[in-house]
C-alpha cells in the first residue's frame, strides 16, 4: 500500500512540476528578447538572429532546446518560413542533425 501511494505521489509531483514549466512566465524585457528572436529567425537575417541571441543571453543550443515559435521548434519555425539562412546558422550553432530533423517529418 505504501509503495502504491509514493508512486502516485511522485507521478502527481512530476506532473505538477511539468505544468508549472509549461506555464512560466517571464518579465517583460526576457520575453520580448525571446520574441526578438523568433522574429529574426523568421526574418532570414543571420545578423538580425546573432543580435537577438546575444541581447537574449543565451546559447544556440538553448534556444535549439527550448524556444517555441508559434508551437514549433526554433529551427522548424525558420524552415517552415522558408529562412534557411537562418535555419542554417541555428544548425550549425547547436550542433544539430538536420538530416534527423528533416526525416520526423
């Protein structure tokens, strides 16, 4: 009995924690630097996206991980509106295997 209530313990604090994440909020200037680089990724200017992270603060990577643009991944976000350019550069940046990317399609 006890192994059955820790178990539903931890499955109700894991799913807790994930919808705490799911709905972080940010201050204003952190979420506009976010927003900054979706609109360079959408963009197709390389230099517009190296400004946008470096004012945001955060790596390539991160952003290749963890930033969402209208519900897509960072890099998906920038091929659907054709800005391989800049598709390219996060690519190449964070280390990822477009090839794989491309396949889950």
């Amino acid at each position: 009995m006890k192994k059955v209530i820790i178990a539903i313990a931890a499955t109700l604090s894991l799913g807790t924690s994930a919808m705490a994440q799911a709905t972080m909020k940010y201050d204003e200037s952190t979420e506009q630097n976010l927003v900054n680089i979706c609109k360079a990724l959408k963009s197709g200017s390389v230099l517009d996206l190296k400004r946008a992270v470096k004012r945001a603060r955060v790596n390539y990577r991160a952003v290749a991980d963890d930033l969402m643009c209208n519900g897509q991944s960072a890099h998906q976000f920038a091929v659907s509106n054709n800005a391989t350019k800049t598709a390219d550069l996060l690519a190449k940046r964070a280390n990822l295997d477009v090839d794989n990317m491309l396949a889950k399609r």
